[in-house]
C-alpha cells in the first residue's frame, strides 16, 4: 500500500512539474509575442490611453503605419459589444492606409474595465460621447476630418454621428449595416400576411423565411395575434417549422414534439400574467435555441475566418489576464431595464437600438460605403434602404457569409478599405 502511495505521489509529482513548466513556457511565449505586437511602427504611432469623456476614464488605441494619413474612427458594435480583446488583429490591417483609433464605448470592454458604469445610459449621453471623443482625436492627431468605420450597432450610432457633423467627416464604411426597424417590419408582414390568410403557409416561408415567425413578438402591443384562432395559427406554424428543421435530428427532434400550440395558445390567452410569462419562456427555451442553430447554421464561427480570435487575445498586447478575465465575466449594463420599477420599460440596449436607428435617416452630406454578408441582408431590406440613401458618392457590396463576415475576412476588409481610401482622395 505504501508502495502505491509513493507511486502516486511520484507521479503527481511530475504532472505537477508539467504543468507548471507548459504554463511558464505559454507565459513567456505570450510575452514575447506581446512585446514584438506592442512596437510602435518606424514613422507611424502606437498608443493607448484613457482619456476624459463626460466624467468617465474611456479606453482608447491609436495605431498606424504612417502618421500623416488619414484617421479613421473605429465604432464596435453592439451597444455594448466592445471586441477589443481580437479585432486590434484586424483593424492592424488598415493601418498602412489610416491611423485606425479603436475605442471601448462607454460600460464595455477596457473602458468598463478601469472606469465602471454608473448611472443609466441614455441616447443623449452616447451622442456626446462620440462628439467628445472625436473632437479629441481630431486635435490630437492635427486633422480636420476622420473617416468612420461602424460594424453592426456602430453603423447605427455612426450614422447618426455623420449625419450631425458632416463636417468633421471624410466618408464613413459601414459593415455589416443595420437598420433594424425596417427588418423588424418586413418580418411583420410576413405573419400578419399569413394570420390574415393572405398568402397561405408555403408562400409566407417562401416569401419571408422561418425566421419571420421565429422573432416574431408575439407578447407585444403591436402583435396582430388578437384571439386564439389566430395564436394557434401562428403557434401550429412554429410548430411546423422545428419539425421540418429537425427531421434528421432525434436529438432536436424532442424540442419540436414538446412544443404543444394548444397549450402554448391555453398560456398566452390567459388572463394571469404568471400564464403569459411561461408561455414566453417556453418559447425561449425551446423555439430559440433551434432558431440559432438552423437559421444561422451557414453563417461563418469565429474560427471560419482569416484571422484566428484565440490567438489575437492570447497575444493582445493591450489586455493583460486579469483584464481578459474582468472583461469576460462583468456586468452588462446594457441589459439593466430603463425604469427598475417597470419590467416592460425595455433594457437599454433596445432603448438605444430604437432611437438609433437609421431606417429614416438617409440623407448624408458625406460618402457612404457599404460591405454586408450576402447572408445578412434579410429580404434585401439593407440593400433597399441603402437605395434609398442621398449621398455625394456611394458603393455597395457583398461579401460571402453571415453577420460577422465583414470583420472574420479582414483581407477582403482591408481591400475594400484601400479602394475607399483611393476613391476619396482622388
């Protein structure tokens, strides 16, 4: 027994050794590979810091080849969806053609990190945010204009920013652009078309696509689905859908068969809101996780493109652990509700996605450019707003995949942004 005991604590012993050395040689390896990424290139600039914004330390970099080129802004999507930790890896592919300034937004990212939130977010706050850092980057850099790059949420609140000071801005590239209110509208007509027996089933799926019905808010005011004949239309619908999906899964397959449109119209019709409020989480539960997976099953995994995340965080140069590990596991502070003392007030994320929203706003003074995910333009909506845009110069692109394409194919990125660049200066 004392033989085995020895054995054990012998080979303990070595695994420990192991273990301690791999993670001495991945510290030394990540150390060295974030001092050669932290130089600051021959001529050009590298710097991070935190500067003043309405009484908040906010996290910026600014980093480029070449310090007489232009300076381009870049606006992280979200709200509040700061991906600082790896998209320094693919904004370092523009900076032979800009000085690209990557800013943590207000409650997200190093931002959040070293200065956390306090007090609610408002739309008019976010404004000044981006005006305060602007002028500041302009002064700092001795320019007189920059250019705005926005992905997903940072379209929206770069547009609106474009379309308040054209005069501070060259062009703004928008990718992978958002216009929510008009998707959230053509999804509508989709059901209601159905519910009202306009089209029939086929041709709303056709038409509109499982996703119509799928996101559909079936809670809210502006729900057509008023008497339960035309719940347990829409529900029997849904139901449809996870069947047809899940045909070849016996694992997905129990998902579709607990869904019981019956009882779902039984919850939603009720009169008590404890009723109402578990038929919304059966729903969640249920419906949603099948949606994430077969309606964006052929969207690209952060691993499908040109620049691998893992890496680009293991080696950032700008994120120490700890900060990787605050960043990872913090609060969201755009989830917390508009008014506490009402749960149906609407967090701030939805408040902020609404009064941003670009759907209205299509008049610019300043070029506008475009690359979006040939998956991720729902029945054409963002091509047919981008028609609509009045705008000294114009371009609109595809690119292969889903929402996250413009930023994982950083090549095709880093070309379109050097055509942009030559265009403008002409």
């Amino acid at each position: 027994m004392k033989k085995a005991i020895k054995a054990f604590l012998k080979t303990l012993k070595w695994f420990g050794i192991i273990l301690v050395s791999l993670i001495i040689i991945l510290l030394l390896v990540r150390a060295i590979g974030r001092m050669i990424y932290n130089k600051t290139p021959e001529g050009g600039i590298n710097e991070e810091m935190y500067i003043d914004v309405n009484g908040q330390q906010q996290w910026i970099n600014i980093y480029g080849e070449d310090r007489d080129n232009p300076v381009m802004l870049y606006l992280h999507g979200g709200p509040g969806g700061a991906t600082s930790e790896m998209d320094w890896k693919v904004l370092r592919k523009l900076a032979g053609d800009y000085t690209v300034v990557n800013w943590d937004q207000r409650g997200c990212g190093k931002t959040q990190i070293h200065s956390p939130q306090e007090g609610l977010i408002t739309s008019e706050l976010m404004q000044s945010d981006i005006d305060t850092v602007a002028d500041f980057i302009l002064e700092y850099m001795g320019k007189d204009k920059l250019t705005i790059l926005g992905h997903s949420w940072g379209t929206m609140y770069g547009g609106d920013f474009v379309i308040r000071n054209p005069e501070k801005v060259d062009c703004i590239i928008d990718l992978s652009l958002s216009v929510d209110k008009d998707v959230t509208a053509m999804m509508n007509k989709g059901v209601e078309d159905y519910i009202s027996g306009a089209i029939d089933y086929q041709t709303a799926i056709d038409k509109y696509g499982e996703i119509s019905f799928m996101y559909y808010n079936f809670t809210g005011e502006s729900s057509c689905l008023d008497s339960s004949e035309k719940y347990r239309k829409y529900f029997s619908a849904v139901k449809q859908i996870m069947t047809d999906w899940t045909v070849n899964s016996e694992d997905d397959r129990v998902f579709a068969e607990q869904f019981d449109p019956d009882k779902m119209t039984e919850l939603i019709c009720s009169s008590s809101e404890t009723d109402i409020k578990k038929a919304s989480h059966i729903f969640g539960e249920s419906v949603l996780p099948l949606t994430d997976k077969y309606v964006y099953s052929d969207e690209e995994g952060l691993f499908d493109g040109d620049v691998n995340p893992l890496a680009a965080a293991f080696f950032n140069p700008y994120y120490s652990i700890t900060d990787h590990i605050k960043n990872n596991f913090g609060e969201d502070v755009y989830y917390q509700p508009v008014d506490p003392a009402n749960e149906k007030s609407g967090d701030v994320c939805g408040v902020l996605l609404d009064e941003f929203d670009l759907s209205e706003k299509t008049e610019y003074k300043v070029p506008v450019y475009v690359l979006q995910g040939s998956n991720d333009d729902y029945c054409g909506v963002i091509k047919s707003y981008f028609d609509r845009i009045n705008a000294p110069d114009k371009e609109f692109r595809y690119i292969d995949g889903g929402h996250m394409s413009t930023m994982l194919h950083s090549e095709e990125l880093a070309q379109f942004v050097h055509e942009i660049k030559e265009k403008v200066e002409r």
